[in-house]
C-alpha cells in the first residue's frame, strides 16, 4: 500500500465528518498574501498590503484535499513521513482526482502544508522572520504584525477558528498546558523563546486570538542606547563604571519605558569571570557572558498548585554562590529578599521596578517590602533600602514616544527616618522641534556621587569633569 493509501484508509473516518465543512470554508478561503509571504526568501512587504495574485481555484481544491488527507491527529512518525515524501503524495492525489489540474505553484503549496505540519502554520513565516517583533492573529481572518516598530494588517489568513486552534494546541501542548472552554487564556512560550499569550471563545469574539511578542535575536546594545537619545556616551561610561564598581542599581521605570532593555545593557557590563544568576517572571534577558544561570518563575497549573513566585527563586539564588543577582522586575514580597541579599554582601546586583521617579520607586519598595507580611518597622524598611540601592536610574517614555532615561540618582543613606536621593544626572528639555520631538539632554547636577571612591577604589577612574556642569557657549 502506498504511504499516501495508508493514510487515506487511517483517516477515512475523519475526512468523511470533515468533507462539508471543508468544502464550504475551500470557497470562502480568500487569496492572501500568505501565499506570497510563504514563497518568498526576501522579507516580504508585510504591512503594506500588496495582494499575491488570486491562487487558481485548481489550486485551492488541491490544497483542501492535500489537508484533508493528512492533516488529521498525525504522530511525529508520520509526520515526517509525509513530509519526506510530499512530492509524490501530491503527485498521488493529482492520479486520484483528475479533475483537478497539476498545479503551478508546487513549491508554494509544500511550503504551506509543511508550514502546517511541521511549524505554526500561517503565521511561521512570520515567526521565522527576524524583522517582525510581533504577531497578532485575531481570529482566522485576521491577522496583524509589527515590523521596525510599525504594526501592520498582514494578508494572512487560516482557513477557520478549527485552524488557529490546531496551531495553538501546537504551541501550547508541548509545555504541558491546555487551552479550551475550561481554560480559556493561556501564557506560554515557543521554543526560541518568544511569549504566547493566547485567548479563545466564548471570551474571545473574534475567534481564538493569539498575540506573540517574538524573542529578539539581538538585543539592543549601549550604542543603540545612544543612537536613540536614551542617554549619551559620559552617562554610558558612568553606568558602565557603576556596575563594575559592583554597585546595586535599580532601574526604575512605567511599562514599557524600556527598564528590561536598560537592565540587558547594564548586565552586559559585568564581568566574565563573575556567575551570574537571573531571575524572571518571563526570561527575556540576553546576557553574553559565559557562566550565567537563569531562572524563571511557574505558574499554578491547572489544579491551582505548584507556582513558583520570583520570592521563592530570590532566596533559592543565594544558595546559588552568586557574584551577582539580576532581577527582572521587583513586585511585591520579593523586594524584602532583595534588599537583604543587597546588604549582605551580593553588590553589584542590578533590577527593575515599576514607578514615575526615584523617590516614588523608594516610597514603593518600602510598600512591597510590607508584603513580604513581616511587620517590620518603618525606620527598618528605610534602613535597609538606604543601606542597599546606590544607584536608581529613572526611565521614561516622553510624549513623543522616545524612550529617555531622565534621572540617574544616588541614594545617599538616611538622614533620621528619610532616605536621602541625590540626583547626579537629571534630563533637561531645551524645547520641541518641529517634528514634535522633544530636544534635552541629560545634564549633570554638579554633584560627585558619595560612591566616586568606592569606585576608585576598585580601580575604576572616571575624569570628575563629567560630573560637571558643561557651560554651552
Ligand atoms: N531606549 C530605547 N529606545 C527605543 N526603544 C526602546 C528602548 N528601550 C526599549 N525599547 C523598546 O520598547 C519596548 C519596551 O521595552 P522594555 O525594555 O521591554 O520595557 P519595560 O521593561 O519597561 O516594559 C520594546 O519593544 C523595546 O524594544
Ligand atoms: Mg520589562
């Protein structure tokens, strides 16, 4: 019996249930740019919608039949199977059905059912493509994708809703999870890393509506930084001088003021030879260096049980021997354990919080540490972040949509019960041009952090000019 009479007789069953249903979405199923995107090596114009040419009705009756036969419940095996031998598969179906005419584009129509076997469906052209940082799919119909920060109506399209859930049953079965009516909304994340959130029916009216922030490739640099405007070179060479003296910052911030990014830059300063030890509620920090070990938090499964919270993987990292701790983003509880781990000897450890400036990201922590449930006194809490954080680095997203980092702030210690803040740099907006753009740059206060020995200390020399006030002239 040929491969493809083996899978025909398997699935008889199922194709016979299938057959209306299929015929009636075969009609419906539009010509879509898919068909290009998928063909096509070169990144296709994505969010310009420039529509591929009308595939021919030969080759959309092609296609439904080829899904037909193979794309029920295949096991890996058979998967394989099928791909290795998709040629004469094709050339079977044709012999089998000869009202149906050979179809031109051959190649097109494997990349599509590979795409379907073997990969996410419509949308793997996407996820293979480094340019797009993300992908929305909102039902069948529908599908979005943000490429150099545009997002975009993109031609894809599944067949049907029965489509979008087989490629999420995809992503999410391998992770031990599942999506349907009893659980709804689920968090994942693909092989290379990128987040899946995903929602379906009866929640989602759209249909099953997956949104995937894709993993990037590479990261932003200290000079992309700068390119941007976040900061300028002396601000660079002071916070890269910062996090070699081993000093404990926090990079404060709103979301998506660019705080994860900030902090990937700053880890990219630390040492080669320390051990680095990461901890996320979504690992999206790249580190360069050798020796770095990087956990990430679980959720309850579907009983409720069995999460593991950033807190639990904080205390576990000391146990750990770190020479540093980076700590995605501080929430809630965990701020307590951070700080003591800051004060007891793990300098040099770098996080996020959210909030608007420095002194409102202290008034926070001391809020988070109360939740540790410790009771302890309010002059402790203070003690304790004074005696740890020395640096806060404000960062903030500006009307005009560029990311700026606007205050680099020392904490000084405690003067009775408050926490002094020093600013070292403060952003100074000179005006707006005509584009709307704001123009400022971030300036010194004139003030010599309190650490500039500690720094010299370990033989870390910075010119003092760059503390300094520049007189424009
Ligand atoms: N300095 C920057 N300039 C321009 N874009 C940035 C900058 N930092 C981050 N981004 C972009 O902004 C988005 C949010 O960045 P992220 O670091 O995740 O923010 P946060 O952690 O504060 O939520 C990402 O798409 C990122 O690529
Ligand atoms: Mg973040």
């Amino acid at each position: 019996m040929s491969l493809l009479a083996r899978i025909h007789s398997k699935s008889q069953a199922n194709i016979q249930e299938q057959t209306t249903a299929d015929n009636s979405t075969a009609v419906e199923h539009p010509a879509t740019q898919q068909d290009k995107i998928i063909h096509v090596e070169v990144s296709p114009p994505l969010i310009e919608t420039s529509y591929a040419p009308e595939p021919s009705d030969d080759y959309m009756e092609l296609k439904n039949l080829i899904f037909k036969y193979i794309l029920k419940e295949r096991n890996e095996e058979e998967i394989e199977e099928i791909v290795a031998d998709l040629d004469s598969i094709i050339t079977e179906i044709l012999n089998e059905n000869e009202g149906i005419k050979d179809v031109k584009d051959w190649k097109l129509l494997k990349e599509e059912i590979k795409n379907d076997l073997t990969g996410y469906g419509p949308i793997n052209p996407l996820l293979l493509d480094d340019s797009v940082t993300e992908v929305m799919v909102n039902g069948p119909k529908q599908v979005y994708a943000e490429r150099d920060g545009k997002l975009g109506l993109t031609n894809i399209q599944f067949r049907d809703n029965d489509h979008v859930m087989a490629v999420l049953e995809k992503i999410v079965a391998p992770l031990g999870r599942r999506i349907d009516e009893s659980s709804p909304m689920v968090d994942a994340r693909l092989m290379d890393g990128s987040r899946v959130n995903a929602i379906i029916p009866p929640l989602a009216l759209n249909g099953p509506t997956i949104t995937i922030r894709k993993f990037s490739k590479d990261p932003f640099t200290i000079n992309d930084l700068i390119r941007f405007g976040t900061l300028n070179e002396e601000m660079a060479e002071f916070i890269k001088a910062s996090v070699e003296a081993k000093l404990n910052i926090f990079v404060s911030g709103g979301t998506g003021s660019g705080k994860t990014t900030t902090l990937n830059v700053l880890s990219s300063f630390i040492s080669n030879k320390d051990r680095i030890v990461t901890i996320e509620d979504a690992a999206e920090l790249q580190l360069g260096q050798d020796h770095v070990v990087s956990l990430e938090t679980r959720p309850p499964n579907i009983e409720g049980k069995g999460a593991i919270y950033i807190r639990d993987l904080v205390r576990n990292s000391l146990r750990m021997r770190p020479d540093r701790i980076v700590i995605g983003e501080v929430r809630g509880g965990e701020a307590l354990d951070m700080l003591q781990a800051m004060n007891t000897g793990h300098d040099g450890s770098l996080a996020t919080g959210h909030s608007n400036s420095p002194r409102d990201m202290v008034a926070r922590l001391e809020t988070m540490v109360l939740m540790a449930g410790m009771e302890l006194p309010v002059k402790a809490i203070r003690e304790q972040i004074a005696g740890a954080l020395d640096v806060i680095i404000q960062q903030s997203r500006l009307k005009d949509g560029t990311r700026r980092i606007t205050n680099i702030t020392e904490v000084q210690g405690l003067e009775g019960d408050i926490i002094v803040l020093q600013d070292i740099f403060t952003f100074k907006q000179s005006g707006i041009d005509q584009n709307g753009k704001i123009i400022g740059k971030l300036v010194p206060t004139g003030i010599r952090p309190k650490f500039y020995e500690r720094m010299e200390n370990e033989g870390i020399h910075l010119p003092t000019s760059i503390f300094t006030e520049k007189v424009e002239i």
